[in-house]
C-alpha cells in the first residue's frame, strides 16, 4: 500500500474511532510499528493527528483551538495554493473584508501591488502586512484582541463592520460540513466571522480539506452564505459534489 493511502486509512480510522494504536495499525495494514510510527509524525507535522503514548488521536479531539504560531507551518504548500487561486476571487477594483487566519494571511501577502482596493480586516497581521503598502486602502477593526488568533473580535468589532459593504469577504473556518456549515470553536470569533459575511456581496472561504468534514463548537453560517470554497485537491471528490449540492461553488487546487 502506497503511503499516502496509508495514511489516509489512518487518519479515516482514528476519526471513527477516537484513537489508533500503532501495534494495531501495524498488523492491520501488514507493516512495521516503525513504518506506523514514521506515518504518525508525518500526519502528525500536516496537523491532522497529535501524537499519543502507543498511538495517536485526531486534533479535533483534543477541544483546543492551535495560536497562530503553531498553525502557521501546518499544511502549508496546501494554504499556499488555495491563498494563490483565491485571488482570482478578486474585484478588479473596490472593497474587500479579510478575515484572520494562516490562510488568509498569505492570501493578503499576494495581494496585488498594482491594483487599488480598500480592505478591511480585524487582523493584526494582516494589518502589520498592508500597512505600508500604497495601493491599499487599510480599515483595521478595533476590538478585544484574542491572543490565539490575533484578531479582534467582540462587540466594538462588530458594530463597526456594520457600517460598510464591501464585494467580497474573504473568510477562514476551522470546521465546514454539510449540514452544520463553518464553523469555529470559540463565539466570538463566529461573531465577527458572521458579520464579515453578512456585510459583503459575496463570500469566499479558504479552508485546506482537513477543516471539510470537522464541526466545531460555535457555528458561524450555513453553507448557502457561502458563494465560492476554495480547497486543496486533497478534498474528496463526492464530498465536493455534496458541497457544492449546498450551493457554493468549489475550487480545488
């Protein structure tokens, strides 16, 4: 069995089952505890699982929400391709809100230098990225800053993005599903997610596939808020089709 098909029924099983065990993955799979062991770091290192004794657990399991810091490496020539394909989702000129996350943070570094756009964000560094740039046009959210995500989030943050409408929200999650939409763990950030999506025309999410198929505690907007996912071909086919049955439109890279 190739290694990537490996790893697939690996992570398949400890997602149904809460835990795998590397002895029982071993005789299942009719390979070494250390080829095991070598598949659990590198699901590991992708963000998928969390190393445990004997074994391993998926993240979704461990109820914490990853700071900035610790997710800014995971999955990275993934979020590279999805920031790089979402800025055809661009206006060609005119009005964008970015929300936070790893994803969009780089989606923000490919910017066009040479397109004018006003942009508002309740990042930090997104903010920090734009700041000096002459074609951007920077609206910053004040707010209560969450450490985790260096973002503002909260009351202020959403009274304030209330009072524009801008062409397209470029949005993250942490969870997406068919039937509960994106989602994320803590409210307040689905509140200024929330509100980011209902003050623009249209709603672009930039998920990575390890997010499709996750529900997370707070829910942030069903699926039919949302206009475009861009993902990475690591989606399933017959779950794009069941995403896209829900009415966004889907672009794997």
């Amino acid at each position: 069995m190739y290694a990537t098909l490996r790893q697939g029924e690996i992570v398949s099983r400890a997602r149904a089952d809460g835990r795998v065990d590397v002895r029982e993955l071993a005789e299942l799979l009719q390979v070494t505890p250390e080829t095991v062991r070598r598949d659990l770091t590198v699901l590991e290192r992708r963000g998928v699982l969390h190393r445990v004794h004997g074994g391993a657990i998926p993240v979704e399991r461990l109820g914490i929400e990853p700071a900035v810091a610790e997710r800014e490496g995971r999955m990275a020539a993934e979020k590279d391709r999805i920031a790089k394909a979402a800025i055809d989702e661009l206006p060609e000129g005119g009005s964008i809100l970015i929300d936070a996350g790893t994803t969009t943070i780089r989606f923000a570094d490919l910017l066009p230098q040479d397109r004018e756009l006003t942009v508002v964000t309740h990042s930090l560094p997104i903010a920090s990225l734009l700041a000096g740039r002459p074609a951007v046009r920077l609206h910053l959210l004040g707010g209560v800053v969450r450490g985790r995500t260096l973002a503002a989030v909260g009351a202020w943050a959403e009274r304030e993005i209330r009072d524009v409408y801008a062409d397209v929200a470029f949005v993250g999650t942490n969870g997406l599903t068919v039937e509960r939409g994106l989602t994320t763990p803590d409210l307040d950030e689905a509140g200024i997610k929330r509100a980011l999506i209902a003050c623009a025309r249209r709603t672009v999410v930039l998920a990575d596939h390890t997010k499709i198929g996750r529900s997370e505690f707070a829910q942030v907007a069903p699926l039919s808020a949302v206009d475009t996912l861009v993902t990475d071909s690591g989606l399933a086919s017959d779950l794009a089709d069941e995403i896209e049955s829900a009415g966004p439109r889907v672009v794997c890279t």
